[in-house]
C-alpha cells in the first residue's frame, strides 16, 4: 500500500466518528497474531456521504456493529451524532437508520404492511406520507409475508424502514445487494433526493463502488482490519492519477517516488503508472529520470479503489 495517502481527516463536526478502535478475536489473535479491527479512527463529517471500501474480511461490518453497540470493541469507542455508542446504545440507534447487510428476520410471519406500522411506532419522526410513497416506488405489496419476500423485496422494505423516520444519520451495508440494475439505479436517483429534503449524514459499505460515485464526498479504506486512506473524493481525483511517459531504452525508472507509486506498467518505452502526490513535483520527476509524460488523467473511482487495495510496496 502506498505509504502517503493520509487517513485522518480534519475540522468537524463529524456525524460520525470512531477514536482508535480495536476489536480483537480471541480464537483468531492467539493463532494468527491477527485483529478484526486495529485502532481505527473512522472520521464521517456530518451532512456528507462516506463510501467504506476493503475487500471481503477487511472488517467493515464489525466497524458498523460497534457505531450501532451491537458489537463492543476492545479498545477505543464510537460515537453517532454527538452520543457514544457504548453508553447510550439505544439513543444511538433511534437516531440512525440502518440496512444490514443480512436480510435475516425475525418477523417471517408478519406482512409488511404490519411490519411497517410496527416499526414506525419506534420513531417518533416517522412520516407516514413519505412511507406510502416508498411502498409505491419499491414496488412492495402491504399483504406479502415478510418470510416470503424475495432477496430483492427484503431489500427493498429494509431501505424503506431505514429511511421512512428520516433519521439524521444512515447506515447502509452492501444496500444495493439483491436489487436488481433497474432498481439500484433508481435507488441511486432516491438516495439523491432523500438527502436534499433530509439533512443526514451516510456511511456506505458496499463492493460496488460505481453505484455510489455521484453520492460520495468522501471515502475510508479498510485493510485487514486497517483503515489504510482517509480523505475526500476531491483530494483523491486530483492526486491520484495515471501517468503515461515515454521513456528512453534502458530506463530504470523514477527512483525518487518510492511508496508514492501505487501501480507501474511498461512495455518498451511506453510506460503507464499510478502515482499519489502533486501532479507538477511527479511531473518533474519524471522529467529528471529521462522520461516524458504525455498525459496525466485522473481514475474512476472504482479504478482508484482497485489500485489502491490491490498495491504493494516495491
């Protein structure tokens, strides 16, 4: 991983925040010498949009069970909306709305329409128009079983319960898993609006980092239980990019970027590399080195995530 991608994030208020969290696992720590979590210190500003990426294992569920005191860390605490989760648990949790990634239920026998009063009772926000309206677009019927809804139509109803009580704070694991491309677009167009009628702040887990691109202000990502980068989606857009040079017969390279360099391709003297820092000093260096860049371009957001979790140090 590239040694100068920064993970702490300035200023505040956040809407979210983690200070060094760690969870450890007794069975994995004494065999593997490994931690689920390793002080992690999760910035979300309040009102934004938080993309949380890392391969499968990495730890971003544990991470989002201990913001809602389902799960208690080892070290460290978390807070939501100014409250810490290990001391007022249940005031933490009335204030966020939260799709989980599993669409276990324990009201199988229930029908939604039952379901959705049920839950609305727990909110006093709730806002039965904006419900109706999300059983409409989510396409769900109040007289199904909930234990006989597809994956996609529990997925639907738990977004709609997560978002009918306009919580200011939204908790969304793999929230697109089960829909189908139709309705994760139209999810992204909902997403989009809900947020201008409801001041909230949102941290999203998901793998499929594109859906997300046009919500994301910024973006954390894990590693074996690490948060390895921390920072907007601007900063990330201007500072990393891909360069391509030409480059003389028998170049060794640009030397003095070391842990810079997240990804390096050559063919010939063609070269392609991915580099973290300022566009103009990188530019210079490898202009010193003998090469001559020919265009620097940013990534998509899903190309920087996969270069970024996938790089190695040289």
């Amino acid at each position: 991983m590239t040694t100068g991608l920064p993970t702490g994030l300035e200023g505040g208020p956040f809407g979210i925040a983690t200070h060094e969290v760690a969870k450890e696992y007794r069975r994995f720590w004494e065999r593997e010498g490994s931690a689920a979590l390793r002080d992690v210190s999760l910035r979300v500003p309040e009102g934004s949009v938080y993309l949380l990426v890392g391969p499968n294992g990495a730890g971003k569920s544990t991470l989002i069970r201990t913001l809602l005191d389902l799960t208690r860390p080892t070290e460290g605490w978390a807070e939501v909306a100014g409250l810490r989760s290990d001391a007022m648990g249940p005031r933490v949790r009335a204030q966020i709305g939260y799709v989980p990634e599993s669409q276990k239920w324990g009201y199988g026998w229930m029908k939604v329409g039952r379901l959705i009063r049920h839950h609305a009772t727990f909110f006093p926000t709730w806002d039965a128009t904006y419900a109706e309206r999300l059983v409409r677009v989510f396409d769900l019927s109040v007289q199904a079983k909930v234990g006989k809804l597809s994956k996609g139509q529990a997925r639907r109803l738990q977004l709609l319960l997560a978002l009918a009580h306009r919580p200011p704070v939204l908790i969304l694991d793999e929230p697109t898993d089960g829909l189908d491309p139709v309705m994760r677009d139209e999810l992204a167009g909902l997403l989009s609006e809900h947020l201008s009628e409801t001041p909230t702040t949102v941290l999203i887990s998901t793998h499929l980092v594109h859906e997300a691109e046009t919500l994301a202000d910024h973006i954390g990502m894990l590693q074996n239980g690490v948060l390895k980068a921390q920072l907007s989606i601007s900063d990330l857009r201007r500072r990393l990019l891909r360069y391509r040079a030409e480059a003389p017969e028998g170049w060794a390279g640009v030397t003095t970027l070391n842990g810079a360099v997240v990804r390096k391709r050559q063919s010939g003297r063609e070269a392609e590399w991915i580099v973290w820092g300022e566009e103009r000093e990188i530019v210079e260096k490898f202009s010193g080195s003998g090469a001559t860049v020919r265009e620097a371009s940013p990534l998509t957001l899903e190309e920087a995530t996969v270069a970024l979790l996938s790089s190695r140090k040289d």
